[in-house]
C-alpha cells in the first residue's frame, strides 16, 4: 500500500467502480482477462479471500488454477522457489500469493516474469483488503479528509491493520489504534496514527471503527487475561455501539468472532457494512488483476505487484 | 627449501618494523633481519606482514551438511580471508559433544588449508540439560564450549557448567576450558526471526528484541560473579550488552566478547528487502547498536572479532524470510569489511583477528604471534590500502549466502603461509 498515492487509490476505486456494476448485470461477465491464466499459490487457509479472487478471476473470463499447498509444504522441504518456478513453468499470467510469513510475494515477485498479487503475507500486508475497504467507506463518505477512524484490537499481529493505516492515512484520514499495549506494535516510530487505550474515550468522535478479529491463538500466548476482559475493555459492545454517532460506519475484515471484538447483534445493525465489504471485494480485486494482467493502464510504478 | 618473505612491514603486538623473514623447510620462522636470502623469496614490499587471523567462530557444515559448506572448502575460504586457524562451532550433526565427534572432525580437518580447532557442546546433544563430559573433552584438547545456535537456557544447568569448567584448568594443554555463550533468552525471543523495533513493526514479522540477549548476558555475568569461571561471550550485538560487558569487565570478572562482522556493517533496515540473506542469528539491529558495537571493538570492551560464517544452500535460503535459516558468509569479508568499517589503525585490526582472538581459543603457542625466530610461520600478507569489489563467484565457499557481493571495500588479504606453505598466493588459494 505504500507505493501508492492518493492519486494511484482513487484510480483504482474509480476503476472498481465500473467493475462493481459488472456484478449487477444478469450475466457478470466480461471478456477482459480471456486467455490470461491466473494461479492461486495459498500457503495458509483462507476461504473468502480466496473466493473473492476467484469469482473476480471468472467474472473478467481469466482461466485460474489452483496449486493447494498446506502449510506443512514448507517443512517437506521444497523451497518456495522451486514451488513457483514450478508454477510459472507452466506458462501463467499471474500468481495470487497467500503466505504466513512476511515478505513472500516480494520473494516470489523477484524469481518469476508473471505479476504477483499479494493476498495477505504474514502480519506484513492485505492490500487488497485495504483497496475494498477504502471502497466501502467511499461509498457512504465523499471523502476520508480529517475523518477519525479507530482501528481495533490486535494491531500486532494484524496484516489488514498495517494496510489500512497506510490506505486510510493516504486518503487524508485521521487514525487511531485502540488495542492494549500487548497487541500493539513493538513500535510504531513513523506511523501515521495516534494510541488509545482507552476506547470510551474516543468513541462518540469516531466517523469509523474499524474492528480486527482478534485471533484467538493470541489469547493462548496470553497477550490478553481472557476474552472476557478484551469484550469488555475493546470490543465493540451494545453500550459503546449505542454511543457511536450518526453515520458512523462499523467494518470487521471478517472472519468475525462475535461477542469478542464485537458483540453479536452489534453486526446486524445498519450501519455495520460488513457484507458490503465483502460485496466490492470482489470488484477491487477485479480491478486488480485488470490492471495488473490487462490493460496495463501506467498506474503503479512497479506494475508487477500491488504490495 | 626456506622461504624469505622480503620488504615487508611486520606488525605484530610488539609493533611495526621493516624487517624480512625466513621460515625454514620446518615451517618455523628461523629468522628476521634485512637483505636475507632464501631458495624461495617473495617480495612483499609495501605490505602488512602479520600473525594469521583466528576465527572464534566458524559453521564448517561438516559432519551432516556437506551440501552447505565442506571442511576443505571452508578451509579454503578461511585461508583466502588470512585465517591459519579457525575454531568449529558443534552444532554438526552429530552434534559435537563427545570425544569421537572431536575426532571425526580433526581427522576430517588433516591437511585443510587452516587449522581446525574444534570447539565442544556444554550440553548433550546442544539440548541445554546435561552436561557434555567436559573434562574427557578438555582432555581431548577442546578450549571452548558453547552450545552455539542456542543459548544454555537453564539457570542451574549454566551455573553449574561455570562452576564445573572451574576445576579443569589442570587437563588441557593450553590453559583449561572457556564456557562460551550465544546469549538469547528463548522465553523472550522464540518465533522471532529479525530485530524488533521499528522495521519489525513495520514489516510485520515476529521479532527478537535485544532484551533477550541483555538479560542472558546479565544472568551470566552474575553466574561468573558467582562460581569465578572465565567466559567468552559470542556475538555480541545489542548496545546494552556492550556496556554490560564493559562494566563486568572492569569489576574484574574474567571474560572476553566477540563480534561480528555484520553486525559492525549492517542493519535490521535492511530487512525491508525480505532477501533472507539478511536473516542471521543474532539478527541485525539498530545503528545505534552498531555504533556501541564499533565502540566496543575500539575501546577493548570486545577482544576480537569473529565471522559467525554460516553457509546455507540456495534452496535452503530460497525461502520467506522468516521461514529461511538464520546465518551468512563471513571468513572471505572479514578482513576488508574491519578495515573498511571500523576506522580503526590497521595494528588494532590485526589485534582483533588475530592475537587476541587466538589468545581465547587457546592458540597463542602457534597462532596470533609474535612473529619471532622458533615460532611457526603461521602469517598473513595484507595489503590494508587496496581497493576491490568483493564478489560471490570468486569465493571458495560452496555456498553463496553472502549479502556482500558487488560491495566496495578497502584492505585486502594478499597471502597466507600456514606452517611455512604458501596456502594463498597473490589472492589464489594455492590448493
């Protein structure tokens, strides 16, 4: 997220805007990708990431393949470059890399031709992620200049936090990380936001809230004395969901934990856009590929990752 | 036949001097003078003529990963950066932690281009529960042990490995045993895989702060406190470990530090890449922690200063960077990278890799000097103001994990005599 600017973002949304009225059409298709051939590399589990690129593939008529690799590949023993130049190998357009560790796609970018889609890479970055939300608050605000936007719970581990503070910033917004100091980040020298411990404080001011699941292995590592006592200090509960102004937006990047990071019927309310979010995932990402495997419109200087 | 080494400039700890040598067909430095006379002469005027480097710290691979690095390749590397003897981490497989691995490796090292000096596990197996039979070992000829690639993480097991080391000074030959730690608290620093600050937060991966080295450093310079043992302490990279050591130090406690090349030339910035060529254990930190290290090799609050050279395949290092092993190339950059980086005077810089560290690994009587008539002819020829490019293909190193390659640097190893051979001529290794 970082190598693009506002300019670059308001492109992309513009772009995902067109691609989102494909969706509506009786037959969601275009030919745009015919030919191309697309390859889902996804070393950890994700279902709707997943899905999303691969009904954004078939909508832009690409051929997609899938190389399932399970996590425990890595310890079988074949490099992550023999895995993609197997790949590549077998003549691909573009690969949509979704890897635990940190810094996989920029690897895999650097050992083969095809473009290089980032699908989320260990705590590092969720680009398109990010892309969908920018899409989804674009859709109820004009725009995000000096909105306040707190985003939720465990920032340390979270990749879609670290593309959002980016996208979010980018985009003119003012950001606040509400977490306890054990899911933040060990520093966060040169971030664009502001701490908060304390999410009563902030929450009347809020445009957004912006909730993270909070992993519940984390919970293992005791980062946090219970999940009750997370519910109750940073989840977005009935009482603090009451407190949010009007128009305030509330998005989870899913999957979400209900009665942790946001309590259950807090979900349901009108102005948590979560399904939205899930809807133009699909565009965005259409967007992506389309702009990375097609036209080739000159919008990002390296046109070979969105990263 | 002897050879004359002519017009060079002998430095050793006692100094610089214009002076030839002459090492006889026994390998041993017969005399020095000016206008002597050999069957073999080679002209080094111009040049640094100095006691050969020793390496506190080298991953040979072998036994167990002769795909990554071989004892005569590593040797062979070891010669062509000015080293005549270097000291073999244990964590071979099998580990090092037994008389006969010992001697595995010895008889493995017979006719190397260095001499292998074998360093031996504290624990079993490296597992940090019990101790490996240290006296047999020390019997052996073993001067350090360490468990290296991990710390010892008990208190007691560490205490006890201390106090035990105390009562062998008696069995080894070059003055009993040193205890020597990879200081990094795994309760702190487990799933870690870079320095963690601000790059690891930006970056999004799991991070080793430098309080895990400091708080190991700091129980174990209590334990020293406690039991009177000597110990070395390897690879020394965080700020708040130097001054510890430093403070130790001069309340008198026996200890030495070592510490490494990269981590006097690198930082965790260049993490940003993702090239997991950068991953190495310690990991790079902070400037400010580069700069204390520097200091610290300047000052003497850190005696020498050792490669850590740990060769990984390319498929090994093919990886995400956190799912790649840690450790990169060192013996072939050492020197220039000293000279290039530290700013120091080229008689420190030889006091760092040679006599100092020879001194820890129990080499004194053979290696690190003075370089004096009756001593072996264990030199290296340097020329401390030439410039060249380092690169990957030309190193002997059967692994190419090296973040060095196409860097210009200043000071340059030229020759390097092993018990009187020339193993390394005019930058070749000979064999």
């Amino acid at each position: 997220m970082a190598d693009l600017d506002r300019g670059d973002i308001e492109q992309i949304l513009n772009l995902t805007e067109s691609f989102a009225e494909v969706g509506e059409r009786s037959i969601p298709k275009v030919p745009a990708l015919r030919g191309k051939t697309i390859a889902w590399l996804f070393y950890e589990d994700s279902t709707r990431t997943r899905l999303s690129f691969e009904t954004a593939a078939k909508r832009l008529s690409a051929d997609t393949m899938n190389f399932s690799v399970s996590s425990s590949s890595v310890k079988k023993g074949e490099s992550l470059r023999d895995t993609v130049e197997t790949i590549a190998a077998m003549g691909i357009d573009g690969i949509v890399v979704r890897h635990s560790a940190a810094g996989a796609p920029h690897r895999v970018a650097n050992w083969v031709d095809a473009s290089v889609i980032n699908a989320g890479d260990g705590w590092h970055q969720h680009p398109t992620q990010s892309l969908l939300d920018l899409y989804t608050a674009r859709e109820h605000f004009d725009d995000l200049d000096g909105k306040h936007i707190a985003i939720v719970g465990d920032i340390r581990h979270s990749r879609v936090a670290r593309s959002n503070v980016v996208g979010f910033a980018t985009m003119g917004a003012k950001v606040t990380l509400v977490a306890p100091p054990t899911l933040l980040p060990a520093s966060l020298e040169g971030w664009p936001v502001e701490v908060c411990h304390n999410f009563d404080e902030i929450i009347e001011d809020l445009d957004m809230c912006y909730l993270l699941r909070m992993q519940l292995e984390r919970q293992r590592d005791s980062l946090v004395p219970t999940l009750r006592e997370f519910h109750n200090e940073f989840g977005l509960t009935v009482a603090r969901a009451d407190r949010l102004g009007p128009g305030a937006l509330i998005m989870h990047p899913g999957p979400m934990n209900r009665g942790v990071e946001i309590a259950g019927e807090v979900a349901e309310r009108p102005n948590a856009v979560i399904t939205q979010q899930v809807s133009n995932g699909v565009a965005v990402r259409m967007a992506v590929l389309f702009l990375l495997l097609g036209s080739g419109l000159d919008i990002v200087d390296d046109q070979r990752a969105v990263a | 036949m002897s050879l004359v080494l002519t017009n060079g400039t002998v430095v050793d700890q006692s100094g610089p001097r214009q002076l030839d040598i002459e090492i006889n067909d026994q390998g041993v430095v017969a005399s020095l003078g000016t206008g002597l006379r050999g069957d073999v002469e080679l002209d080094v005027a111009g040049l640094v003529v100095a006691p050969g480097f020793v390496d506190l710290h080298t991953h040979l691979r072998e036994p167990g990963n002769e795909e990554a690095e071989t004892i005569e390749t590593a040797t062979r590397g070891a010669a062509l950066g000015g080293f005549t003897a270097v000291v073999a981490m244990p964590n071979t497989t099998p580990a090092v932690d037994s008389p006969a691995v010992v001697q595995q490796v010895r008889d493995l090292a017979r006719g190397a281009l260095c001499e292998v000096a074998v360093a031996a596990a504290i624990t079993v197996d490296r597992a940090g529960q019990t101790l490996a039979p240290m006296a047999e070992l020390v019997r052996h000829g073993v001067r350090l042990f360490t468990d290296d690639g991990r710390g010892v993480q008990d208190d007691k097991v560490m205490r006890t490995a201390l106090e035990y080391s105390t009562g062998l000074n008696h069995l080894g030959a070059n003055g009993g045993p040193i205890v020597a730690q990879h200081c990094d608290l795994e309760s702190l620093s487990a799933g870690g895989v870079m320095h963690e600050g601000a790059w690891s937060s930006v970056l999004g991966m799991p991070g080793q702060s430098a309080e895990a080295e400091e708080l190991m450093i700091m129980r174990d310079i209590a334990l020293v406190r406690l039991t009177g043992a000597r110990m070395h302490f390897q690879h020394v990279s965080a700020a708040g470990s130097v001054a510890m050591i430093s403070a130790a130090k001069e309340a008198g406690l026996d200890i030495t530090a070592e510490a490494t090349p990269h981590h006097f030339t690198l930082t965790d910035a260049e993490c940003a890449s993702f090239d997991s060529v950068y991953r190495v254990h310690p990991p790079l930190r902070t400037d400010a922690d580069v700069a204390a290290v520097k200091q610290g090799l300047a000052d003497g609050t850190i005696d020498a200063i050792a490669t850590d050279h740990a060769p990984h395949t390319n498929h090994e290092k093919d990886r995400a960077f956190g799912d790649a092993p840690p450790g990169m190339l060192g013996l072939e950059t050492a020197f220039a990278l000293a000279v290039t980086e530290l700013g120091l005077p080229i008689d420190k810089i030889l006091a760092l890799l040679s006599w100092q560290p020879a001194a820890i690994a129990g080499l004194a009587d053979r290696h690190g000097g003075p370089i004096a008539a009756g001593r072996p002819a264990n030199l290296v020829v340097v020329d401390p103001g030439e410039s060249w490019t380092i690169s990957r293909q030309a190193m002997a190193s059967r692994s190419t994990n090296t973040p060095y390659d196409g860097r210009s640097v200043t000071g340059r190893v030229r020759h390097t005599i092993l018990n009187g051979e020339i193993v390394v001529r005019d930058t070749l290794a000979q064999r």
